[in-house]
C-alpha cells in the first residue's frame, strides 16, 4: 500500500490592467469607468495544492522544482499580454 500526501505551495504575483472598450470615444470611456482607464494592477497570491502516491523511488509526490518553474512560467505567459 502506497502512502497519499499533499505538498501546497504559495506563489504571490502582480497583474495589470485597465478598463476601455476600443470602439468606444476617448471621452467616453472616461466617462463611464474614470479613473479605471490608466493602466492599474493588482497584487494576488496562490495556493497550489498536489495531491498523489509517494513515488517510492524518489519519496517525492511531484518535483517541487519543476512545479515552481512551470507556475512561474505560465504566469510570466499571462502577463505579456499587452494591456
């Protein structure tokens, strides 16, 4: 019988944004969300939870080191995206 655990890590991140439709006026927008339209951001944090078997081999569940590296990766994808 293999041994269940639970490893969580917390990653913490910024992202930025800011409220305009394109087709709509300059004034417009200002109008209807005011100071939302300069870009702004917000500050998150995350929980990642893995759940699995033990691999008796390594005593790991999952790499620890390639989690944090594919959260920081796909975070980084994210933010790229022009605002």
């Amino acid at each position: 019988m293999s041994a269940t655990a639970y490893s969580t890590r917390r990653f913490t991140f910024a992202a930025g944004h800011r409220y305009w439709v394109d087709t709509w006026p300059a004034a417009e927008n200002e109008r209807f969300f005011g100071r939302l339209t300069v870009p702004h951001g917000h500050n998150y944090t995350v929980d990642v939870t893995v759940r699995g078997t033990i691999d008796e081999r390594t005593g790991m569940v999952i790499d620890l080191t390639s989690s944090s590296a594919s959260w920081a990766r796909r975070s980084w994808i994210a933010s790229s995206t022009p605002i």
